[in-house]
C-alpha cells in the first residue's frame, strides 16, 4: 500500500485553484501525521443512509498515511451489519464550515475503482448546510461523483424554491479519464448569486445568472466512497475490493 501511494502521488497533477492570487486560505487539512484530526472530522458508522448506501461505514475503513486520507472500500460484513460490504467517510458538520460568500473548496484526491471492475462504486466530495433545512431547501453542492469508475466527473448543485424533497439541481459533467492514476483537483466556487466547478484549475460549468437559488448558509464537507444506491446500481461479484479512495488535501479559501 505504501508504495502505491507512492507511485501515485509522484505522477499527480497538482494545481492550485484555491491558493490562486486574490484568495485567502481559511482552512486546509493536508492529513499529515498519523491519524484523522477529530477537530476538523467524524467518521461515520452509519450504514444504509446516503452517505454509504448499500453499505457500513466503519472507523477501520478510514486510516491516515504518508500525507493522505485513505478511504477504503472493502467486501466483508462484520458483527452488526446487515450489507455485505464496508466503506470509509468523514464529514466535518457542526466542526468546520464555511458561508456561502465567495468561497473555494478544492480537493486532491485519487478516486476508487477501475472501469469494468467498478460496478456500484460512487465516491463524493459535496458540501452540505450546517443547518437543520429539510434537503434540498438549504442547496447541496456536489463537488466530484463518478460512479462505476466510467471516468466522467459529475458536479451539481441542488435545490428547492418552495419545499421538502422538490429537487431543482443544475451541473455539468466533464471527462477524468486518469482519476485512478493521478492525483486531481476537483474543485467549486460558490457565492449567492453563482455557482461553479472546476478540474485541475479548468472551469466546466458556471451556473446561469438567476438559475438556481442559492443560499446565505454555512456549508460543511462530507469526504466518502458510497458503494450501490439507485444512480450507480448494485455493487456485483466482479466489482473488485479492496478499492482505496485517497485525499491528498481539502483547501478552503475566500476571496480578499
């Protein structure tokens, strides 16, 4: 594992979207040391929600090494839980979040699954209100999902203007043909009037002027590798475990 990760940061494409000059830097976590920084995270045990799906997060599935998160993805079922397959992912509610006013979010990562082996694998970066609004009425932005390892980047950002589970959403999608290989920057910038996203510094979707209804909120992270759910369908026999969804970093800033 040591020398994979190795391997893999070496050939990784590092940009800097969110250190670009104009922006000021009010959060990162580059996961050095040897264990998750519990005052900026908590691993979720849940299973079966929409954070893992088909699948239970376990505090085994979530290991800090060599300057990266490592999520992993595994086919077992330990005591208590009904699926057959365990995952890792930390969300950062209620520890670090950020207003909606001109701010970045970027993530490095190297993301899980092969193409043809990667049925059912769904990782995401996406940010959520740190509020008690029913989803979507308080937005979600989708930063990074790909599911089934096809290489097609997805971001997306939701919405509701009038209730409960009425789900306005726009985004755009974009080819991430060596997310397995290399290190890559998936990124947002979002205020209330426009949201967008961006691959390693390139912008592949600005929202329309009035489109969407985005919100004065603070927005916390959530980091994971779902396994099924209704978009990517069930994980098979032939979808390949262990799989390793690893983060190089999270950067938050804001514009000066």
């Amino acid at each position: 594992m040591k020398s994979l990760i190795l391997t893999l940061l070496a050939t990784g494409v590092f940009s800097q979207f969110c250190e670009e000059d104009g922006w000021e830097v009010i959060f990162r976590d580059d996961f050095n040391g040897d264990s998750l920084d519990m005052d900026n995270w908590e691993i979720i045990t849940s299973q079966g929600d929409s954070r893992v799906r088909d699948s239970c997060g376990t505090a085994d599935n979530v290991n800090v090494k060599n300057g990266t998160l490592i999520l992993s993805s595994k086919r077992e079922q330990p005591a208590g839980c009904k699926y057959n397959y365990t995952t890792g992912a930390v969300i950062s509610q209620n520890k670090k979040y950020w207003q909606a006013d001109d701010v970045r979010v970027c993530v490095k990562a190297i993301l899980p699954g092969k193409k043809g082996t990667a049925a059912g694998v769904w990782p995401a970066h996406w940010l959520m209100p740190n509020s008690n609004d029913c989803w979507p009425t308080g937005g979600e932005i989708d930063i990074m999902e790909m599911i089934n390892g096809d290489g097609v980047l997805h971001g997306t950002y939701h919405w509701s203007p009038s209730k409960c589970g009425d789900d306005h959403h726009c985004g755009s999608s974009t080819p991430a043909e060596t997310y397995g290989t290399q290190m890559h920057e998936y990124a947002t910038q979002y205020n209330t009037s426009h949201v967008s996203f961006q691959l390693d510094s390139q912008t592949y979707f600005v929202s329309q002027s009035g489109q969407p209804e985005l919100y004065a909120l603070p927005y916390y992270a959530l980091l994971q590798t779902a396994l099924g759910g209704p978009w990517p369908g069930p994980v098979t026999k032939d979808t390949a475990f262990p799989i390793y969804h690893i983060i190089d970093s999270i950067i938050v800033s804001k514009k000066k």
